[in-house]
C-alpha cells in the first residue's frame, strides 16, 4: 500500500496535560514522516479569574496576579515540552501563545494561517465519548480536518 501524505504545517494544541501526550507524539511522527512543520499552540484559559469578584477586595489582585502567573508558567513549561521532543525527532516547532477559550482560540488560530491538519488531545472518559463533541465543534468550525488523539488506558 502506498500512501502519499502531503502535510507543509501542522497545528498542535499542547497543554501540558497527560491527554495531550499521545497527539503530541502523532503530530511529531506525521510532521518527521513528510517534513512538516509543526505550530505548538497553548492557549491560557483565563476561567479561573472569573472568580475573582469571590474574593474579598484586598485580595482581587494578589490572585489575578497569581492567575496571570500560573497560565504564563503553563504556557511556558507546555511549549517546551513540545520544542524539546520536536527536536528530539528532528521537526521544525514553532511555539504560538493565545488567550482565551480553548476552542475558540484554537478555531481562530486555524483562521489565522494555513493548517493542513490540526492534532488535539482528547479526554477518555467512561461509558460515553467525550472527543466526538470536540472532533464535531472543531470539524465544523476550524476549516482544517482535526485529528483527535486519545490515549488508550
């Protein structure tokens, strides 16, 4: 069987999380197997400020503050995870940083450049399939073919 796999850019959701891990390596394996490049996007989901209004008024900022550290820690300690094992497999990362609701920051990404694939980690959850939601909102919105990786148990 011959396969002909013509991917230039690929587009990588990293956040850190055990999930991820497995669409990390695919994405790195598709990226050295036609020589694409690979994007790493982490995007810092600012939901936990929405709490700040919860706090007593002489501690809003401290946790803000606090907040705005812990994505940029994220962030940073997501990517070069990525960079690290895209140069382990002798792939070309490029790192991209985006605020806001992952998937919508992910949508916009896609609008933004031009993605042959988009590689997402999904969550396994019991008795239903979580990813078809994420596969679904992101087939229909992102323009790009999403390839959603879960791992296995």
């Amino acid at each position: 069987m011959d396969v002909n796999l013509s991917l230039r850019e690929i587009l990588l959701a990293v956040d850190g999380q055990p999930h991820t891990e497995a669409a990390i390596a695919w994405a790195l394996d598709l990226a050295r197997l036609t020589g694409a490049t690979v994007t790493a996007l982490h995007v810092k989901d600012p939901y936990l400020k929405q709490f700040y209004n919860d706090i007593y008024a002489q501690g809003r900022q401290a946790y803000l503050d606090h907040i705005d550290h812990c994505l940029a820690d994220g962030a940073e300690e997501a990517l070069a995870d990525s960079a690290r094992r895209a140069e382990a497999a002798g792939v070309e990362h490029r790192p991209l940083i985006r605020a806001g609701d992952p998937p919508e920051e992910i949508v916009a990404a896609c609008a933004d450049a031009d993605y042959d694939l988009l590689v997402v980690g999904g969550k396994p959850a019991a008795g239903r399939r979580p990813t078809r939601d994420l596969a679904t909102r992101l087939a229909g919105s992102a323009g790009v073919p999403p390839l959603v990786v879960v791992r296995s148990s």
